[in-house]
C-alpha cells in the first residue's frame, strides 16, 4: 500500500543511547559553532570595559579637582601647595565647606553659579565670620549679588595673557598671567584692588574685609591659573601659589548633587514624570498614534498561501519519517492519531463512494462502512498479520476515538487502522 507523505511513520521502539542521533539533535560541537562568535563578543566587550575603567579610575576625578592629573585638573597646585607646607582638602557639600572656614584656612569656591541661594546664604554667613580668605572661581551676577554685593560682572574680553597693572604683591610677584579670557569685575567698593585689566576692566578683584571678623575675598574671573595644562604658562603657577597659600589650610569646595542642601526645604519630591511638562504627554501620544498608523501603513499584506516547488527532491519515506520523529520528540500521540485517523477515513471514504467533503462526517461515513461490513457476513475476514491483531468491531471508536494513553496503544491503532482498511478492500 502507497503512503502519502502525510502520513507519519509508525513510532518505533527509541533509538538505544549510543545509537545514532536524529537529525532534530544537536552535537555539542556544532552548538560550540554557532556560538562562538557571539561568545567572542562578549568577551571582547568585558575586556574593553575592565580596560576602559581600569585607566579611568585612580587620577581621574574631574575638571579643577586637585585629586585629578587630567589636563583640566589641578594636581598641580595642590602638590606645589603642599611642597610650600599647605595641606588641601576637599569637600563636597556647602556645610562642611562653612563648617571647614577659619581665620587659618583659605576656602576656594570653584563653581558658585552652581550653588542655590540657602547655599550661598550659609557661605556668605561662613565668609563673614570665619576671618580667612575666599576665593570665588568665575562667579557670575547671580553669584556676586549674594556673596559680594557691591560688585558687577561684565563679559570677558576675549582670550590674551594680562599685566598685572596694580600694586597687589602676589600681582607684581607673579607678572603676565593668563586671565584676559575671564570674567571681568566692576565695583566702587572702597580699598578694592583690581588686576589683569582686559579692556580696561579687572578679571582679578580683591576686596576686604568688611567687618572685625571677616577676611578678604578674591574674585579671579579664569580657571586658567589652576589647571594643569596651563600652569606653567606665564605667570599662572605663581599666581595661583599666592592666592591659595596664604594661609596654612585649604579647603576645596566641588559642589556637588549629592548635597543634602539641595534637597531641604524644597517640598515632596518630585518624580521624573513630573517634570516634564504637560504638552509633552500630548506629543508622545500623538507620535505612538502616528507610528501604529505607518506601521499599519507599511505592514506586509498576508495573501493566500502559494504552492512553491522545492528546490530539492525528498523522499516521501524522509519526510514522513522527520515528521513521525518531531512528533515522537514531542510527545504528540494525540496528533499522530489525529493524523492516521483522518487519513485513514479519506481512503475509507474513496473506497466506500462517500464524497470527500463528508468523509470525516460520522453521521455519513459510519452508516456506509457498516453496509460494506454487514455485506461480508459469514465471510471469513482476510487474516491479520503478526504485527497487528483483528480489528475492533465497534468502528466509531477506532476511527473517532479518543488519544492513545501510551506508544502502544498507538501501535495498536495504526494495526487496526490498517486492518480495517484491507478489510474493505476485499469486500
């Protein structure tokens, strides 16, 4: 009898473990294959990574931070400062750059346009009381209106080494130095000295103090005298020597996000989503409303399905034998019987002059192989063969039956389909 290709292979007792593998499993040499290059990757990647941070980490901490030998950092001084007997600290947060303020100690600000007002009014108090020297890094109107009223701030001139042009002793000691591309400073504060004129306005400002208590404040409008990649220029190493190391203790102040003082007195707070304004919300909406439209717009078109021939010939005994192993593989009895079954009741229905259409009808197809069967009363049935035995005579469950509970039970009815079929072909 012909098989369709259809028709799965009957199961088969499994393969005994050193057999041959099927064609479904795969050798541990040919999944090392095609994951190397993915592997090779990721460890390329790792590799970078650990590299990357490796060089990063150490002296690298960030621009005018005197811990960073970075081109933008300020090592430099810090070690020159330390080689004349000052010792340098760094700080972080506004409190301890207040609490560290003391007739000894110099307090460097490098960044004041970046402090909040609570900030600046702890530093200004600090700066009133404390008796030592500040010195502002760049600060800009917002700065200077809360920690040095009295002073205004003007663009810079444009980039050049200045002169000293002023009578300061830690200006005429150090010479030319490269300021002019700095913040310029204004005041008619009395007893204020002005230095490094870039379009006749200062870009070094010194002011007094203006109580018993207080120290004065320096207002030096360039970072330029106190990074590393600069120093050596001029008159810059000098410069910054006699600003910061008037005093035996520095303290370094990076402000920073991490400052507690950022966070009190501002209410509850705020999630990311917040933040983000209304109108926003509409826009991502509209834009996900757009992008499902062209998405519709440029899906593919699912048509009928098109017979294709394959570009090789294979067997009608391969594929139903790689079909009976994927269903083997999964354990799929039901599916197997499902598929003997229907094509068992095609054949059927053929031989029995049903039409094709109703041949999985039960109401149709039982009556008609009833008649055939009644019709062969007091013939004897054709014998079984050794591998099967004499068919069920209640049909219905041979051929609309349920799922086999186990692989015999799946042998055995492929046996009684087949046996079935012969008895209809004799009839």
């Amino acid at each position: 009898m012909t098989t369709p290709t259809t028709i799965p292979a009957r199961p088969t007792a499994p393969p005994a473990p050193d057999g041959p593998r099927t064609s479904t499993a795969r050798s541990p040499r040919q999944i090392w294959l095609s994951t190397r290059g993915l592997l090779l990757a990721l460890a390329v990647l790792l590799i970078a990574g650990f590299a990357i941070a490796a060089f990063n980490s150490g002296d690298a901490h960030g621009r005018l931070d005197p811990r960073s030998a970075d081109p933008q950092g300020s090592r430099a001084v810090a070690e020159l400062l330390a080689a004349r007997g000052v010792d340098t600290r760094v700080v972080t947060t506004s409190q301890e750059a207040a609490a560290a303020a003391a007739p000894g100690t110099t307090l460097l600000v490098t960044a004041p346009d970046l402090l909040t007002a609570d900030q600046r009014a702890a530093l200004k108090t600090a700066m009133d009381l404390a008796g030592g020297r500040t010195v502002l890094l760049a600060p800009g109107p917002t700065a200077l209106g809360s920690l040095t009223p009295g002073v205004t701030a003007e663009p810079p001139a444009g980039p050049g080494t200045a002169d000293p042009a002023c009578t300061l002793p830690a200006a005429v000691s150090a010479g030319p130095a490269e300021t002019g591309d700095g913040i310029r400073y204004a005041t008619r504060l009395p007893r204020a000295t002005g230095c490094y004129p870039a379009g006749g306005t200062p870009t070094l400002l010194v002011l007094p103090a203006t109580a018993p208590a207080a120290g004065d404040t320096v207002l030096l409008g360039s970072p330029a005298p106190l990074l590393n990649e600069r120093l050596a220029e001029g008159g810059n190493a000098s410069l910054a020597l006699h600003l910061l190391g008037s005093r035996p203790h520095l303290v370094w102040y990076l402000p920073s996000l991490a400052d507690p003082a950022l966070t009190e007195g501002t209410g509850p707070q705020r999630s990311f989503a917040d933040l983000i304004p209304a109108g926003w919300s509409w826009a991502v909406l509209q834009l996900a409303v757009a992008a499902g439209l062209a998405a519709l717009w440029r899906a593919r078109r699912l048509g009928p399905l098109v017979a294709e021939r394959l570009p090789v010939a294979i067997r009608a005994s391969e594929a139903t034998e790689g079909r009976a192993r994927l269903y083997r593989k999964a354990d799929a009895r039901d599916r197997a019987a499902a598929v003997l079954r229907a094509a068992t009741r095609t054949r059927l229905a053929g031989l029995l002059g049903v039409p094709a259409g109703r041949a999985h009808d039960p109401a149709t197809l039982l009556p008609a192989l009833s008649a055939v069967r009644s019709g062969r009363a007091g013939t004897p049935a054709p014998a079984p063969t050794a591998a099967s035995a004499t068919p069920p005579a209640d049909a219905a469950a041979l051929l609309f039956g349920t799922a086999p509970a186990d692989d015999a039970a799946l042998v055995a009815l492929a046996d009684h389909l087949d046996a079935l079929e012969r008895e209809v072909r004799t009839s």
